[in-house]
C-alpha cells in the first residue's frame, strides 16, 4: 500500500467507507480494552505480589478469553448481523468496565476482570469483516488493512493507562475506558451501515469451516502474525520493566513506537499483498520473524555490555512488530478471497485460533522465567519455532493455492477484480474454490 492509494478515489467510492472509519473506531477502542491488564501490570503485580509465572497467567487470561469469544460472536454476526453485534459487545464491555471499576478488590477480581476485557478482544473478525464488507477483491487487502489498524488501541493502552492508574489508581483506569466505547458505540450506530455480503447458512454449514484444511493453514499463520502481536504487546510493559528496571509509569514510552509500527504496517501489509500478493509477503515476512525472535531471545541471554541497553531490545522489538504487523494485513487480504460469503466466520476463526496462540506467549515468557533460569527466551524461541512451521506449510500449499482460488503471489485473480469492476461489488456469494 502507498499514499497513492488513499488519494485513489476509486478506493473510496468502491465501498461504504463511514462504515469502514467506523469500524476501524470500534476495533481500536476495543483493542484497547482488551490489553489493558497487560498494560498496567506492573501496577497490579506490585499490589498482589506476583511472581513471573503469576504475571504470566494474569496476563494471558483476556487475551485467551478474547480468542473463545470471537468464533462464538462471529457466529452471531451471521444470524444478526454484523453491526447488532458490535453493538451487543460493546455494551457487554461497558457494564463490565463499570463492575471491575467499582467492585475488583482482590487477585481473583482481577482474573474475573481479565475475563470481562477478554470479551473486548472478540471484536477482531466482526470489526474486518464490517469494514470491509463493501468492498471488491482488488481493494479488499487495503480495506482489511484500514479497518486492522485499529491494533493501535494497544498504543493508547501504554501510553495512557500507566500514568492514569499512577494518578488515580489502576482500578480508576477501567472507570476511564468506558468513555471511549461508549463513544465508537455510537458512531457506529450513526453512521454504519450492514453489507450485503452476508451469506446465509445453516449453523451447520457455517461450522463446516472447522474441517477445511485451508483455513488451518490460515490459522496457522495468523498464531504467529496476530498471536506473536498480541502476545508480546500485552507483555511489553512487563519486559521493559522486570528485564531492563524501567519504572511502571514510563514503560509505555518504550513499548508505544513498537506497538505502532504493527498497526502501520497492517496497513502498509494489506495494501502491498493487494499489489503484489498475500502468499510472497507472508513467506519474507516468516524469515523476518525467525530472524527477530531469535535475536530478542539472544539479547536475554547476553547478560551485561552493550546489549543490556533497552533500546536494542526496542530496535529489534520494531523490526519483529512491523514484520507482524505487515503479516497481519497479508493474511487478511487472501481471507476473503478463500472465504467468500462466510467471511465474519473465517475471521473469527483464524482470529480466535490466533488469539490462543497470544494466550500461549505470556505463559511461556513467565514460566520460562520461574522455572529455566533462561528469562524470557522459551517464549521467544516459541516464535522461532512457528516461524520455521509456517515456512514450510506454505511450500506445501503454495502451488495448490495459485492453481485454485487465488493469483500469482497471492492476489486477487484476474477475473475476480474484472467482474468486481464489472458489476461494482464482489462476486456471486458462495463462489469460495475448493478445499
């Protein structure tokens, strides 16, 4: 994706793009919610007195809770649709902001609210698939990009959280939060519309999807894209601080550049792999990912000198993000192209799967820590592993792919982006390739 594409009138005019901006609201203040545990953690943990293993756990909690919830809201989506939703999470949302604000006093509060923050991550498959529902196969990358964007509510999260709840206590900081979702809940309302390209299906057929070897590789591939994204961003706060001493109020000035260049780079992913394909993107971005895992686990490990600096850290943190990010946005340009019709179902999937995976890192890093002597490097090295897999799954699909449902690389075939300017909008619902 380029400037260019943003002063592409034809991008704009393709689709319904105030359900789009406010799509892209409603995933950002959402997201937010969801790692706001993550981002006040050493806060919690110095009132509760946890140890790595403990912080680890707490940490992990909503982003696990968020990945079972969003199959299950994507599944709603289908019947209600995707805007009623929405709506129904974020008042979810609201009152359980308001009972953590008022009533968690104790470490098991704090579990039960990891819980409640958890439904805000469902957002994920219903918000890109919303936003971009309008839109045709040669603008679906940067339209899934925009709407992605919203992972930068984990930026508002770190920069914002750790000095409210510094001021005000971090129980106050979920009294705060309900202001913004209550905000998006409304634009939404106002200025959102339902696309058209909902397929109706029987519960049966929509579960289906369970079996589709395809969308596992999708699955796959998003555990390291989205699960190393949002694994890493709810553990940033207690990395710089526990690894490097960085006090609790300003580890957000670390974390908040790293978290961003992944949300740009959603955009910039999506964008590029409607250019020049999904599946190429995906392959370089996997060796960049090996690359940078193994380099943060190394810089655990080296101890003293000059490689005890938390900025290296934060260097290597930015090339690893971006390559996340960028990956984010590539896996979602190819999803609605193999899943046409059933798009919340697949995003949710893929989505709920890779969430898990998130779920999965910050156990690693504090067990790791309580119970190796290694610090935080099995959970990096985890990374590597994933990497490696996703390299070699798409050697083995590859070609399949390119011979079936989608173009050269990964983009949108011919026929689909002629028909798309044909007739305006995608093709017929139900035209999925086979499995």
């Amino acid at each position: 994706m380029h400037v260019a594409a943003f002063q592409d009138k034809g991008f704009w005019k393709a689709g319904h793009w105030p359900t789009l901006l406010t799509s892209l609201l409603y995933f950002d203040f959402c997201f937010a919610v969801w790692v706001l545990n993550g981002a006040m953690a050493p806060f919690i943990s110095k009132e509760f007195g946890l140890d790595p293993a403990q912080k680890g756990f707490m940490i992990s909690v909503p982003v696990i809770v968020g990945a079972l919830m969003r199959f299950p809201l994507g599944l709603l989506s289908q019947y209600i649709g995707r805007k009623a939703a929405a709506q129904v999470e974020m008042g979810m949302i609201i009152a359980g902001l308001a009972l953590g604000w008022l009533y968690v006093e104790t470490m098991a509060g704090v579990i039960a609210m990891g819980c409640v923050l958890g439904v805000a991550g469902a957002s994920f498959g219903v918000a890109l698939s919303l936003g971009s529902g309008s839109y045709p196969p040669k603008y679906k990358g940067l339209a899934m990009g925009i709407a992605g964007a919203g992972n930068s509510g984990a930026v508002l999260a770190v920069l914002f959280a750790p000095p409210l709840a510094q001021t005000y206590g971090w129980k106050a900081v979920y009294g705060i939060a309900i202001a913004p979702i209550a905000f998006a809940m409304l634009m939404l309302q106002l200025f959102a519309r339902e696309p058209d390209d909902r397929e109706h299906k029987s519960l049966r057929g929509h579960l289906e999807i369970l079996l589709d070897r395809d969308a596992w590789i999708f699955n796959l591939m998003y555990a390291l894209t989205f699960g190393g994204y949002i694994g890493l961003t709810s553990f940033l706060p207690t990395l710089f601080h526990d690894q490097y001493g960085i006090p609790k109020e300003s580890v957000g000035k670390y974390a908040a550049g790293i978290i961003l260049m992944a949300s740009i780079l959603r955009l910039v992913g999506g964008g590029m792999a409607d250019r020049v394909g999904g599946l190429r993107m995906i392959r370089f971005l996997a060796v960049v990912a090996v690359a940078g895992t193994a380099a943060a686990a190394g810089l655990v490990l080296s101890g003293g000198g000059p490689l005890s600096s938390p900025w290296v850290m934060v260097a290597v943190m930015v090339v690893l993000f971006s390559a996340l990010g960028a990956g984010n946005g590539a896996v979602f340009q190819l999803l609605p192209l193999r899943f046409r019709g059933n798009t919340a179902v697949a995003g949710s999937l893929v989505g709920e799967i890779g969430g898990l995976a998130g779920g999965f890192l910050p156990n690693a890093m504090g067990l790791g820590a309580k119970y190796t002597g290694l610090g935080f490097t099995p959970g990096f090295l985890a990374g590597t592993a994933l990497s490696v897999c996703i390299l070699i799954a798409l050697a083995l699909v590859m070609r399949r792919w390119t011979t079936t449902w989608v173009g050269e690389g990964g983009r949108a075939r011919p026929e689909d982006v002629s028909s798309a300017a044909t007739d305006g909008g995608d093709p017929p619902l139900g035209a999925a390739a086979p499995g």
